[in-house]
C-alpha cells in the first residue's frame, strides 16, 4: 500500500507517495539519493541513520517514511548552507578531529545538532547522555566531545544564528 | 576536494607537526562521501547470501528452485556457477567462496542470490534450503587437538593443526630453576568483533570493456584482486577494484569479505549494477574476529627484578579458515615476552581449526592477546618480590642495542624506558596514592600501568613494500596517487603532508586519488602499523624526485645557472636570483607526461637474523625489526558489591617516532585504548556450538559516549631515521595496553586479578568472594 | 523487509474495529520502534499495522489537582517523561528509569503505552509504575477497564490485553507524604543496554522519622514478568528505614526473585544485585525524602 505524504526536507517542501513499509532512511538513501544518513545496524542500536524530525533526533532506520507527513525533517545534506558554508558544529568537527572513518559523524553531528538547539549549554555529563545512542568505533569519543565543547563555547548567539539559516525554507 | 577551511596555514604548505584538518573532513562533515555502502546507480540489483546456518555438515543438494521462481529474482548461484578455483584465503586457499563440499562454521555461505529489489531477494534467501548431514563439530582450540576430534579439513596434513611455532632461547625453560622467584598463570582472551560502523559492503559491475569492476569497502584492493580473480578464473587484468575511505576496518576488511560474490553476481546479471550489503547479524557471523586465545605463562626473576626466564605456551582458535591466523600466531610469539631482555625464554604457539566464527586480522594482530599476559605476569613478579611496577618494568626494559625477549637485536629507536619514565612524572602516577585514598564507601581504586611494544610491517619475507605515485597535471595541480586505503587511521591526510611540505604546496593546491587497482599502484595493505612508514617513505621519494624536474625545467626556462637557484612556492616556482615567479601551469606545459608523473618504489628494511622458530613462523613474518613503545597507566575504581569497574582516567605515552599531525596521532591513540577499554570490560562474542549469542549491538556490547574515560596521550618524539620525517607506526600499539593496565589496576585495588576476559562485574565479584573466602579459611 | 500495510484510524472505535476485522494479521503501534525491530528481522510478520497515533489523540501528562493522581497518556514518550519536571520532582523513580531507557533517539519516538504493551521481562517503564501502584487504563471497544499494572503482565511478551484492547492511559494514584522512590538499571555499560537487573524502591515514611509507612520493591528481569518482592515489602512496614533493615529488605528481596542464567549474565549474580541495589536504591529514597523536606 502507498500513501501519499507532504513535508519539508532540508527546507524543501516535499510530496511524495510513499510505500507503507518504507523506514525514512530507506525514503531517504535509496528514493531520493540522499546518502549522507547512514544505516549502521538498521535496530536503532548505533545512531548512524539519525536524523532530526521537528526539532528531535530519531532513528530513520525505525522511522517510517508515512510518519514524517505534516514534519520538518533536517539531514546532513541540509545541514550546511547552500553555499557550501558549514553549520558551526560540522566546522568544529573537522578542526578538533571529530572525525575519522566519517561513518557515524552524520549521525553525531544530528543528534548534537538536536542537544545544542534543545540545551545550548549542557554539561560534560548532558552531552555523554545524550550522545550515547550514537556509537564512534573509531575516536575513542574524545574528540567528539571536544568538537561540541568547541561550539558551546563560542556562545548560544551564533549557534542561534546558523539554526535558524539551516532551517529556513528555501522555496 | 578542496577544504573550505582553515588549513592551519592558510593558503601555505602544510608543516609537519601540524594538526592540519583531515583531507576527508569536509565530505564526511556534509554527509557527501561516498563510502562503497553509498553506490546504487541505474538499473541497480540486489544480491544477498545464503548462509549455512550449522556449524559443520557434509553438503548435499542445494535447492534452488523455490528461490528461483520468486517474483523479481533473476539468478541462484551455487558452487557449481564458480568457474575458478572457488577458494579463496591470503596464504592458504582454504575457504571456500560457496561452500561445495562442507559448511565448516554457521557463517559460511552456500547460495548466493540476485534480485530485483531487497525484498524479492530477502523472500528468495528463505526459500533456498540444502540437504546436509550432520558432522560433530568442535568448538574449543584445545580439543581440536585432540585425538579424535573432528577434523575440519581432511586433507590438511596436520589435522585441525593450522600452524604451530617453538622457539627458545638461551637455555630455554630449563632456566627456571636458576630463579629466585617463579610465577605462573594462564589467561583467557575473548573473541573480540570489529564492529565498525560501516558493514561489509560493495557494488560491482561488468563493464562495457568485459572487465569486472568491483567498488568495496576494504583495506586490501590489489590482494583483493588477486583472490577475486583466481576464485572466480579471471585474468587478474579482467578485474579492477576501488577502494572508497571505507567505515571503519580495523583488520576486519583485510582480505576478501563480499568481493568475490560481488564479482560472481556481476558475472551473472546480466551486465546490471550488482549491490551488497551485509546487515549486522550477517556481519558478526560471517565477519572475521579477534582470535579467542589460551595464554600459559611463567616466568622467572632474580631477586632484584632482573628477568631471567620466560615460559609461554599458547593456543589460538581460528575458527574454520586460516584467513590470517598463522601470521597472528606469529605475532603474538614475536610479542609474547614483551619489550623486555630475558636471556631465557622458550615459546610455544598453536594456530587450531574450529567450527567457530573466523578468526583473522584485527587491530593489534595477536599482541593484545600476548601483552595481556605479560604485562600481567610483570606485575606478579613485583608483586612477589614487592617492587614497584614501574620500577621492575624500568630495570627490563629494552634499550636500543639490546636484545629484546626473542633475542633480535633492536637496530632502530627504543623509546621505551622514555615512555615509562614519563609515566612515573605524570602527575596522575605522582597523585595516585591520594588519589586511591579518596575512594567513597564500598569502592576501591587501583593503578595500574602497562608496557607495550609493537612492530610494524610485514616481517623478514613477505616484501613489505609500497609504491608511490605524484603527478603534476598539465593544468599545473599536484595529484597524490594513494596506494594504501584510509579506513579513519588519516593516512590520506599526512599523505598530504608529507607531499605539500616537499612540494611546498598548500593541500587545497593538491588532490589526493584513492586506492583503485586501475589508477594507483599496488603498496600493499592498510594494516600492520605500516601505512604511513611503509607508503610515507615512497612517497617522499616521488615528490623529491618530481620537484628536482620541476625545478630543472624552470631553472631551464628561467635562465638560472642551476636549480639551486629556484624554489618551489605555493602554485609556482620562484627564481631567488631575479625574484621572477612562473606557475606551475606554465611549467607544466613544458613537461612531457612522463616527466609530469613520478613514481617511487620503497621497500621497508627488514631483519638479517635468521632465527628458527620452527616451519613456516618465518614465512609468516618473525621477526620484525621497527618498533613503537608505550607505556599505559590505568585510574580504576571497583564497586566491591557489584564487581563493577569505572575506568576513571587513561594515561597513554607513545614512543611512535615524530609526530606529522598530532589530532591524527592522538586519535589514533584515543580510539585503540576506547577498543581496548571494550577488550578489557565488556565485549565478548558468545557463542556455543558455533551458534553465536551475541548477534547485535544490543547483546554484543561495545563502549559508548558515556563508557569511556578521559585518555591523556603523550608522545615521546623520538626520531626514527628510517620513518619519512623521522615517524613510526602508531595505528595498533594503543589497543595492547587497556587491558592489562586495567587488570593490574584491579589487583591494585582490590587485591584480586582476573585471568578470563572481558573483566565483567560478576567475573570481578566472584574474585573477590573467592578472595574472602581464602582468606577466612 | 516484509510489506505491510500502514493504517492510521482516527477513533479508538475504529481502531478496535480495524484490528477485529484484520484479525492475527494486524497490530497495533505506537512509537513503532520496538514493532519495526522485529518487523524488519522477521520475528513477527504483520500484514497491518494498525497506528493509534490519531486514535489516541495528543499525548497527555498531567496531575488532576482534585485526586492528586498523575495521568501518563499511553502515547507520552520516554523523553517527554525524562524531560518533565514534574516526574523528575515528584516521580524521581520514574525519571530514573525512563532516562536510561534506549537511546535519546528512541525515546524521542517509544512511547510509555508502547513499553508496556511490549511487555519484556526487563521493561524499564514497568518496573517504577509497578512501585507507584499505578493502574493501566484499557479501552475495549465495549467500554473501558482498568488493570492493576502488577497484573498486567503474563509472560514475556504477554499481557492481559485480549485482541483489540488498547492501553489507553496509566494513572497513578497520589503517594503518601513524605514519600520517594528510586531506580537502578543495572547492565554492562552506561547506556542503550537491556538491564541485567532492574531494580525500583518506592517508600513512604512516617511524618519526622524514618517509620516505613508504605513500601514497594519491584523488580525487572528477576522473573519472566516484572514482579514484587512482597516480602521484602512486609517486612519494611513498620520499621525504621537503616542500612539494616534494608539490607534484610534486599536478602529477601533476593530470595523472592526467581532469576535465571543468559548470555548477558548468570543468575547468582543477577541474585546478588537484586540484595545490592534494593539496598542502594532504599539509601537513595531516604536521600531524596531529605532533600525534599530540606
């Protein structure tokens, strides 16, 4: 069965009809070639796939595509300007070596997206729990959180800036 | 690729010792790199893999037919579609790519099938079903050896004996009774899963030319080539791979994993795009794992800490397939006694078949196993002889000009005494009585240190060489042709480095060309601690070759009396004499292709001594002549109800020669001790009968955000005249320290020590209510 | 992944018909992310799934200021709870429970009803509301019935709910003053892990002194359901609540719980935690009574 949905992607409006039993990372990666979200265990047990929905990190890869009628679903691919400029947080990933294999990095740049807009300014401990759905096999985690530490400390004004920018519909 | 940001010398070359950001960042950031997992395309199949399910049986007919009259499939493939040799394996030929005669362990895959879409394929996956008969499998290293047990490979000469190797030294083990003091102990190691983020992927296609070409995520495209083509009788040219930056390998993607049934499916639909992915499950079954090892040890000291003999008898479980079991084994009785002189040692080492998943290259490469025992045993002897830690590993510890445990002369830096005498100046190591006496109710803290040795290459036969590739476009760009695959470890950034810091040129005035058997040159594998040393180093002599033409043909046209006289800058070159600059562009239009591209062939020194540690050890690289050090120190607490262990802090100080960019350095340490912190505590692939427990991340757990502690890296920069720039190999040394320095920690604490791993909470309590109960009996 | 069909009803009436009509091919969801676990590895194989998303109207937490009691629509996800400063002031044990619950993206979607329904033994949702005697409210089609949460499960994956019903709503009644609770999950890492033990205390005491008035002990993963140790919680009443007497609390506790050996650990240690954490969380009660006193 297919059903047909209406939402924003990356600022985009969107409508589509969508297969009943898509997830929104099959939606996503394999309908409309965005291949920047991840599918790491496809059981919502590593964060590869994370995505923002209205304002909140979820697991595409248990997400279905259905769900997202009437929402405002954020990417990595829309993360960035159009223009190329990145989002403070991909920024500060790649000058504090956030980043190896680059795997999980999507994922963990979402899910700290989700956590800085909800709390701009949570503590060592606010950023392990909320991270802690999104597993790094690579960097020992360390400078992960000092990529986020890096954003936090530049303030809450430019992250609000950059915010709002990203989300705003290009249409 | 151009990095949109800050270079860290903007606009300039890169130095070296500089954390310049990494080549990929910018793509990985944005979610635009493409990973091999990341290739659909027009017209695109599905294929997917049958697995036998049962841990040894007898083969008999595969049916097929269901499957293939499933809407949307075009094609079941068996064993009888193979048309080369069917096997594949790095040194012996011993899997099979679609099991004909038997299923030696659950992974094994049996029918491979194309089809439209996911789901026609997942349908038709079902409905392949084979008649087998039942074999008594065997699931422990140790019976496999025993009379009787069964055999997995009935032609192999030695039974389910894969490789063993003796070796000894001095008097051997008769020099225990020389000792004043003795210890003893044996340990257990777990089979320990990769679990990179990314699973075993890849795409392939049969090109219009006839030629197969296969983009997979791997750590070895030229081997892999090689395996593809004779398993499925190709001429090696008929093939080509590419090597995207894969997720995350860790030795896991060294060697042949979907590659082969790629090619097969490509072979067989129809000229379509071929795509593979293995889910999870599927990738902690048919995956390779950390061998599971048995380690005796004793060892024996003088009363005053000297090391006088070493005892070690040791199995590992390969599971069905050699893969890279032997060289492991090789390793780990190359390591076994540690950076230490002990006059006396004798080695004994087993590599066993079983029906258990496949043991094979991770991270480490059998040391971890080793070094947890050793450094365990170091701290017993001091223990027994109540010395310091520190202070018994300092009196032991190699020097430059010793003989190391396996008597090989140590010829380069030996920077271990350095790593451990910095350690004993940390001010963690300093604190750490106050720190201990701070601990709450019913918690006790512990030290614990570590030290750790790693050698890098491929050892005394297999050549370990890389061949390096730099050209300059005719439009006057720099293109760095990378021969060894980035899987995260940043090889491809200090690529960058090393050529932009001889050229002189910033990294946005360069691109770097990823491994691809048809445009980069075969340099071996992303593994053994080798990349950066082993490709750095030819590296460095294709862009000082290709920078002496460019300057001699600008000194040409610039009139200069020689070539001393001209510099490379930034885009160009500049005559000192007249301050004239000409660009690259424009000089590159004065060369001639071959002038424009230099290639340099390096082949990284090995050691003369010939030492005899029985058939084939040598073969399978004992010994290696370049080592890294390092000295770890554990913060522990113990919940002495519950058994738990926090790892609080981490110290790891590394003698890896200089360091070119030290973000990468330090996540190279930072991720090995998070894998080790995983080794140690918590990660443990279970599995009974062949049949595994632990099948996703939720039952098989490996450290999260919230698990791991603050890891402090040192680097002692000692130079290494034989790295380019004076750098050694730091992708693996950090992954042996975590768990002996914890397990020493834990002694340190609570007086109990853990011989079986990981060092789960109950395994901890039970500890320490044996202890009690020892005690008040 | 098998195909099925996504219905989305608006009425709980409809809902109920829906799932009669379609019989043992249909289920309902919630959240979804526990059903498509096991939709996409083939452990069920619905050909409908039945969304209550609409069905259930807009999810509800809130406290009736009349009866005291607290409303938790069955639809409330984990991070709305975790988020809550209500729950985490005056509910602490639930707060505990819900925010080690999965991942931030999974509580973002599971919902409490979702937890619930799902009813594995180590339901980290079951186990605080089990301590708080909260009530599970259930609609089914004839009318609506309420469940005792103690009672609401059966087996592992079983519940009380025939075909058709809906978890509707948990209520959970006004605690006794002075009165808190605490939950320990306990597994082999910090987070997204099924809890080898879990273990929720909820005691209330005398006005000024450390009387037990009221006590609950249940516990998650001690048995094929989520259970309470009514020994242990007979034996607190009336007592003053020390590192004693809780200790004896946690002994019998651990008597009562009927563990068994897995893959993720053996049941003489699950045991021994069961008496650890019963102590440690009823310490922890004792804190948060004096921190909201102070």
């Amino acid at each position: 069965m297919a059903t047909e949905v209406r939402f924003k992607l990356n600022g985009n409006r969107m409508q589509m009809t969508v297969e009943d039993h898509w997830t929104l990372l099959h939606l996503l990666r394999e309908e409309l070639g965005l291949t920047g979200t991840k599918e790491g265990c496809g059981s919502g047990e590593c964060g590869a796939c994370t995505v923002v929905v209205d304002g909140l990190a979820v697991n595409s890869c248990l997400y279905l595509a259905v769900d997202v009628a009437g929402k405002d679903v954020l990417t990595i691919e829309g993360l960035a300007g159009k223009d190329g400029t990145l989002h403070p947080l991909q920024k500060s990933f790649v000058e504090n070596g956030g980043i190896q294999c680059g795997f999980c990095t999507p994922g963990m740049i979402l899910a700290s997206k989700a956590l800085l807009d909800e709390n701009p300014r949570p503590s060592e401990a606010e950023i392990k729990h909320a991270l802690a759905g999104n597993l790094c096999r690579c960097t020992g985690y360390v400078p992960i959180f000092a990529s986020i530490q890096a954003v936090i400390d530049q303030g809450i004004e430019e992250v609000d800036v950059v915010v709002r920018q990203s989300e705003s519909p290009s249409d | 690729m151009t990095l949109p940001i800050n270079n860290g010398n903007e606009g300039g070359p890169p130095g070296i010792g500089v954390s310049i950001p990494r080549a990929d960042a910018y793509m990985k950031v944005s979610g635009r790199e493409k990973y091999a997992s990341d290739y659909y395309g027009e017209d695109l199949v599905w294929c997917g893999v049958k697995r036998a399910g049962v841990p040894h049986v007898v083969i008999g007919e595969i049916h097929t037919r269901a499957a293939s009259e499933t809407p949307g499939v075009l094609a079941v493939l068996t064993h009888s579609d193979v048309r080369g040799t069917n096997r594949q394996g790095v040194l012996q030929k011993d899997q099979p790519v679609l099991a004909d005669d038997k299923a030696r362990h659950c992974g094994d895959a049996v029918a491979l099938v194309i089809a439209e879409d996911r789901h026609s394929l997942n349908k038709a996956l079902d409905l392949v079903s084979f008649d087998y008969e039942l074999l008594p499998g065997v699931f422990d290293a140790e019976e496999a050896l025993e009379e009787g047990a069964p055999i997995l490979h009935e032609n192999h000469p030695q039974g389910n004996l894969l490789l063993s190797g003796e070796y000894r030294t001095g008097a051997g083990a008769s020099a225990m009774a020389e000792c004043d003091v003795v210890v003893e102990g044996s340990f257990r190691t777990p089979r320990q899963e990769h679990a990179y983020l990314e699973t075993e992927a890849g795409w392939a296609q049969v090109q219009d030319d006839g030629r197969l070409f296969i983009v997979c995520s791997t750590q070895t495209p030229f081997r892999d080539r090689s395996e593809v083509a004779e398993a499925l009788g190709l001429d090696l040219h008929d093939v080509r791979i590419k090597a995207p930056y894969p997720g995350g390998a860790f030795g896991g993607k060294d060697g042949v994993t979907v590659q082969t049934l790629l090619g097969l499916a490509a072979l067989n639909s129809g000229g379509r795009p071929v795509r593979m992915q293995w889910d999870r499950e599927e990738s902690f079954l048919a995956g390779t794992k950390r061998h599971p090892a048995r380690l005796y040890y004793r060892l024996g000291a003088k009363r005053d800490g000297t090391l006088h003999c070493l005892d070690v008898h040791m199995v590992l479980d390969t599971g069905p397939y050699d893969h890279l079991g032997g060289v492991v084994l090789a390793l780990g009785l190359e390591h076994a006694g540690g950076a230490y002189r002990v006059p006396h040692v004798n080695l004994k080492g087993k590599c066993v078949y079983t029906n258990n998943p496949v043991g094979g290259a991770f991270r480490g490469f059998g040391v971890p196993q080793v070094t947890a025992a050793i450094e365990q045993m170091i701290d017993m002897t001091a223990e027994k002889l109540q010395m310091d830690p520190l202070e018994t590993r300092l009196r032991n510890a190699v020097r430059r000009g010793d003989k190391n445990s396996i008597g090989k002369t140590l010829v380069n830096s030996t920077g271990l005494r350095e790593c451990l005498k910095a350690l004993g100046e940390h001010p963690l190591w300093k604190s750490r009585a106050e720190w201990k006496a701070g601990a709450g109710a019913f918690k006790r803290r512990g030290a614990g240190v570590a030290a750790l040795t790693h050698a890098s290459g491929y050892g005394p036969v297999v050549p370990d060489v890389a061949n390096a590739k730099v050209e300059l476009t005719r439009e006057g760009k720099f293109l760095i042709y990378s021969g060894v695959v980035d899987m995260g470890q940043g090889n491809a950034t200090t690529n960058l480095q090393i050529a932009g810091s001889i050229l002189c040129q910033p990294t946005d005035g360069m691109e770097l060309v990823l491994p691809d058997t048809d445009r980069t040159l075969p340099s071996g594998s992303a593994s053994a601690s080798r990349c950066t040393y082993t490709f750095g180093n030819a590296l460095i002599g294709a862009a000082e070759n290709l920078k002496t033409r460019i300057l001699q043909r600008a000194a040409d046209l610039l009139m200069a009396r020689s070539r001393d006289e001209i510099v490379l800058i930034p885009g160009g070159v500049r005559h000192l004499v007249s301050g004239k600059d000409l660009p690259l562009s424009v000089i590159a239009g004065f060369m001639d292709e071959a002038e424009r591209i230099s290639v340099h062939h390096f082949k990284a020194p090995t050691a003369p001594e010939n030492f005899d540690a029985g058939p084939g050890i040598r073969m399978h690289g004992f010994p290696h002549t370049l080592f890294s050090y390092a000295a770890h120190l554990a913060l522990v607490e113990v919940d002495e109800l519950t058994g738990e262990i926090t790892v609080c802090r981490y110290v790891a100080i590394s003698d890896c020669g200089t360091v070119v960019n030290p973000q990468i350095y330090e996540q190279q340490i930072q991720g090995a001790v998070a894998q080790g912190i995983g080794f140690a505590l918590c990660e443990d692939l279970v599995s009974t009968q062949g049949l595994i427990l632990t099948q996703d991340f939720a039952g098989y757990v490996i450290p999260t955000a919230a698990d791991v502690p603050e890891i402090d890296s040192v680097p002692v920069e000692i130079f290494e005249p034989s790295g380019p720039f004076g750098l050694k190999g730091v992708g693996e040394i950090a992954m042996n320290g975590p768990l002996p320095a914890i397990s020493n920690a834990v002694a340190d604490a609570c007086g109990v020590r853990i011989f079986e791993y990981p060092m789960t909470p109950e395994r901890v309590l039970a500890a320490i209510r044996d202890a009690c109960k020892r005690i008040s009996e | 992944m098998r195909k099925f069909a996504y219905l989305v009803p608006k009425t709980l009436d409809q809902a109920v018909s829906l799932h009669q009509s379609h019989g043992n091919r249909a289920m309902y969801v919630a959240g979804g992310t526990d059903v498509m676990v096991k939709v996409k590895s083939g452990k069920i194989t619905p050909d409908y799934l039945i969304s209550l998303k609409h069905a259930l109207g807009s999810p509800q937490l809130r406290v009736n200021s009349d009866t005291g009691e607290l409303h938790i629509g069955s639809l409330v996800t984990h991070r709305t709870l975790e988020t809550s400063s209500t729950i985490k002031r005056h509910y602490p044990i639930l707060h505990d429970a819900v925010q080690h619950i999965g991942s931030v993206q999974i509580r973002n979607v599971a919902t409490i009803g979702g937890n619930l329904v799902n009813a594995v033994p180590s339901a980290d949702g079951a186990i605080p509301l089990i301590a708080l005697d909260a009530v599970a409210k259930v609609y089914a089609g004839t009318g609506e019935r309420t469940v005792d949460l103690i009672h609401f499960f059966e087996g592992p994956g079983q519940t009380v709910l025939a075909p058709g019903e809906i978890l509707t709503e948990i209520v959970v009644p006004k605690q006794p003053a002075p009165s808190a609770g605490a939950y320990q999950k306990y597994g082999r890492r910090e987070a997204m892990e099924l809890p080898l033990i879990g273990v929720g205390v909820q005691l209330s005491l005398e006005q000024g002194s450390n009387r037990c008035t009221k006590a609950r002990i249940a516990l998650g993963v001690a048995a094929p359901t989520p259970m309470r140790s009514l020994a242990a919680e007979h034996y607190l009443v009336g007592k003053e609540i020390t590192e004693e007497t809780l200790g004896e609390a946690g002994k019998l506790a651990a008597d009562e719980s009927r563990v068994r050996d897995s893959v993720r650990g053996l049941a003489w240690y699950r045991r021994e935690m069961v008496e650890v954490f019963v102590k440690r969380m009823g310490m922890k009660c004792l804190e948060r009574i004096k921190e909201m006193g102070a």
